[in-house]
C-alpha cells in the first residue's frame, strides 16, 4: 500500500520528552506522572490509561467554577502509555513553567502538569453582561500546552494600554489584571451595537497573546 498519508513526517514522535508536539495540531504526553486536561480533548490513546473528572480543590474554586460561564470542567488523566490532545485542529503551544506563572484564557488551556497549581480568576469589571469572565492562573515548575485558533501575535503591554476581543486572548503576563472596558455607550448596546461591546484593558510590564479568531460567541447570562 502506498499514500502520502504514510508519510514520515505523518508517524509518531518518539517519547523521549514527556510533553511533545506531534503536529501543529496535536500534542503527545508520556504519561508516568497524571496530568490535567480540558474534558473533551483526548483524541487517541496507547497503554493503561484512567481519565476521572477533576473537581475543585477547595470551596472557593468550587464557588468560582460554578459561576464562571467560560470555565471548562477538567479531567486528570493518570496511568502509563501515551495521550494525544487536540482541540478544532487549533494550532498547540507548549510552556515551559520555571517557577514562573501564566495567565490562560477560558477555552486555551488543553493539558499541563497536575503538580502544577492553578486557580481561577475573576476579571475585574466582569458582570452580568460580559458572562462573568474567568481566566485560569498556572504556576510552578512544569509543562503547560495551550491552543490558539491560528497563528497568534503577541503584542506589548508595557508601553500603551492594549485592548483585545476576550474571546481572542490566549493567555497573558501573570502580573498582568485585565479589566473590562466597552467601547460603546448605553444607546448603541440598547440597538444591538456591533458585536465588539466589551474588551479586555491590559496596560503595564508584559505581553497578551492574541489569536486570529474570536472563536466561540460569549455566552451572556440572563
């Protein structure tokens, strides 16, 4: 049999380190220590793999996650073999946190390191009409893979305020605390506005990473 689809650059990688892009598009983890995933982003496995569903670790979390619209339920992943991970074909980055942290926007984060920590954080300014938006804090010393729906920019924040689309933040300086502003005025929202009501501020030493895709619509409480 013969077809581009055997191509080599088309088999797996070899597992020589634990956190490894397969493709662009996919990540490959060896697993011996578990890790935590986004639910619904397992696409293949090899070995003697448990996924549990990752509940919150204290009152607080459980508090946030259950009133954060963008938050996506997690699963820690355990055993020995390997998982691969993709979202929507988006495009994979991998982190390599050295007692550094990171900021991660709603539905970016694919899979990292369970010795990690990690907690949610409300964005200031965030209220009924912006979903009550959420990012996710990691940090420590591990391996981080987040998604960007196409190639992203990364754009300094130190020398001007820099506003972006929430939906299209990947992630961002861990010193950095986001508000919510809106560019319109109560009368163009009241007639429908323009779909670009509401947007994350960044302004001091650090950087935004932006995707080239406002992906899924927000989702407004009512």
């Amino acid at each position: 049999m013969r077809s581009d689809l055997f191509d080599q650059s088309n088999l797996e990688v070899d597992g020589s380190r634990r956190f490894a892009l397969q493709s662009r598009k996919m990540l490959k983890v060896t697993l011996g220590e578990p890790v935590i995933a986004a639910k619904g982003v397992m696409v293949a496995y090899q070995g003697a793999v448990q996924f549990h569903h990752k509940g919150a670790d204290s009152l607080a979390k459980f508090v946030k996650r259950a009133i954060s619209s963008d938050d996506q339920a997690l699963m820690t992943v355990s055993g020995q073999g390997d998982v691969f991970f993709a979202r929507y074909a988006h495009d994979v980055f991998i982190l390599e946190l050295e007692g550094d942290a990171i900021s991660i926007g709603g539905g970016n984060v694919l899979a990292f390191d369970a010795n990690l920590q990690w907690d949610l954080h409300r964005t200031r300014g965030a209220g009924m009409m912006t979903g009550g938006l959420f990012s996710t804090l990691i940090h420590g010393h591990g391996s981080v893979a987040l998604t960007s729906d196409g190639p992203p920019v990364i754009l300094d924040c130190s020398q001007q305020p820099t506003f972006v689309d929430p939906n299209a933040a990947v992630c961002w300086s861990a010193n950095l605390s986001p508000e919510i502003v809106s560019s319109m005025n109560m009368t163009s929202l009241l007639r429908g506005g323009t779909g670009e009501a509401f947007q994350y501020k960044f302004h001091g030493p650090g950087f935004v990473i932006v995707q080239p895709s406002e992906g899924f619509p927000m989702v407004t409480q009512g």
